[in-house]
C-alpha cells in the first residue's frame, strides 16, 4: 500500500500534537519560577474596534476565529505576531463579490495572509527577507508569497496581485504589531486561482472531449442494462 497525503496528514497532527504536549509540559514546569503572570494578550478586535474604520476585517477575525487563535497563540509564543489590518475602504475596492464569493477555507486563508508570526517593529522591515512568511501557509510560487522593500520610511508590501503600503501603525506593544495598509492583501492562491478556473484552460477541450465519450460510454450501457431487463421480462414472460 503506497503512503498517500491522505496518511501522512493525521501522522503530522499526531506528531504535532506530542510535540505541543512536550512543549507545554516543559513550560509549565517552569511556569513556577516565573514571575506574576503579566495582563492576557492584547485582542486584535478590540484593538481595531477602537481604532475604527475596520469593521469588514473584524468580522472576518470573528468569523474565521482566527481573532480567538490569535490570542491563543500570543499567550502560548514570544515570537508576538504582526498584523496588516486593511480598511473598510479597502475591501470596498475588490471587485464586487470577490469576498462572497469565498469558500469558509478561503477566507481563512485571506485572514491568516495578513498575518505574520513575528513582532516587527516598522523600522525592522528593511531586514526582512523576501518572500516573507505569513501565516496563510507557503509562501512559495503562486501560494503565499509576500514580499516587503522599503525606501526610506515607506514599507511596501506586494503579493502579485496588490502592491500597497503600510499607511499607519495602529497598535504596537513590543509583542504585537497592528498596521493600516489601504488594500486588502490578495493572495495567489486564492484570487489568482480563481481567475484561472474561470478562464477555460489549454487542455480543457480534450477534458471536455474525454467527458463527453465516458458519458457516451455509460449511455451505451445504459441501453444495453435496459435491453438485458426488457429481455429478462420477456423471458419470464414467455414461461
Ligand atoms: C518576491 O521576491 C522574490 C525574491 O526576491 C522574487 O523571486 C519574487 O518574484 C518576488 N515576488 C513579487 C510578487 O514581488
């Protein structure tokens, strides 16, 4: 039997979860020496509720939970998380229906797209290398990808579908980092992927051609079951 993506993926989960599980007993084991236990994480929603302007990605948080796993997450790294907030205007500008279009997986894929599981502090950008990992997942060719360059004190950030720039910082605590950026961050893997199925594909003609024979091949079934049951009637029939 070959090991198929279908084995290998809960082999990862369970690796993934003893691996947490040594982690979090090792913390906790230290838990006792450390001092007081600071304030809880700071909550991206609120922190975007009180900024205004950003209601359209704060729904998205709640909606894909990822705003509850982000808090999570800030608790349990010391990595802290930096995060591009676009504004309601921003999403205004996609093309109509881009969002609603989105499937649950999608949207959390666009949400986790404008994070990155790191503190940045705005003049750390400069030494970022490209592309830069956010927490959408790869960032290789036509996934993920998202690069920073900086000139001077703007930070521009691009995908392959937008180019935009950090326009505010909204928050910053040394742990996490909120910035304004007035486009939505599309990622390839989502918006362009679904360009591209909509446009018919080179080899979609011979697919096509190969779906019209199998259902060519199963109407000629189809004809020779039914001759067999008006044959087997007429047989009974005949006794
Ligand atoms: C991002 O940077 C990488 C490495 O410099 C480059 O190969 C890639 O083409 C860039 N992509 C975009 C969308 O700018």
């Amino acid at each position: 039997m070959a090991i198929t993506k279908q084995h290998l993926i809960p082999l990862f989960a369970i690796s993934f979860l003893l691996f947490f599980q040594l982690h979090c007993s090792t913390t906790s084991a230290q838990a006792p020496a450390q001092s007081p236990a600071p304030p809880g994480p700071p909550d991206v929603t609120k922190i975007l509720q009180k900024a205004g302007q950003y209601s359209v990605f704060v729904r998205l948080l709640k909606s894909t939970q990822v705003s509850d796993r982000l808090i999570g997450e800030l608790k349990d790294t010391d990595d802290g998380k930096t995060i591009f907030a676009p504004t309601d205007k921003a999403f205004s500008a996609l093309k109509s229906g881009a969002l609603n279009s989105l499937n649950d997986e999608q949207r959390v894929q666009l949400v986790l797209f404008h994070v990155i599981p790191s503190y940045i502090p705005l003049s750390q950008f400069q030494t970022v290398s490209n592309p830069m990992r956010t927490q959408a997942g790869d960032s290789g060719d036509g996934e993920f990808p998202l690069n920073v360059t900086t000139s001077g004190n703007t930070v521009v950030l691009k995908t392959g579908l937008t180019k935009t720039s950090v326009s505010d910082t909204i928050y910053t605590d040394g742990q996490l980092a909120v910035y304004r950026v007035d486009q939505v961050l599309q990622p390839l893997q989502v918006f362009a992927a679904r360009s591209s199925a909509l446009a018919p594909a080179p080899g979609m003609s011979r697919k096509a051609a190969d779906v019209d024979g199998k259902s060519k091949a199963s109407s000629l079934a189809m004809q020779n079951l039914a001759l067999f049951v008006v044959s087997v009637i007429a047989f009974a029939l005949s006794l």
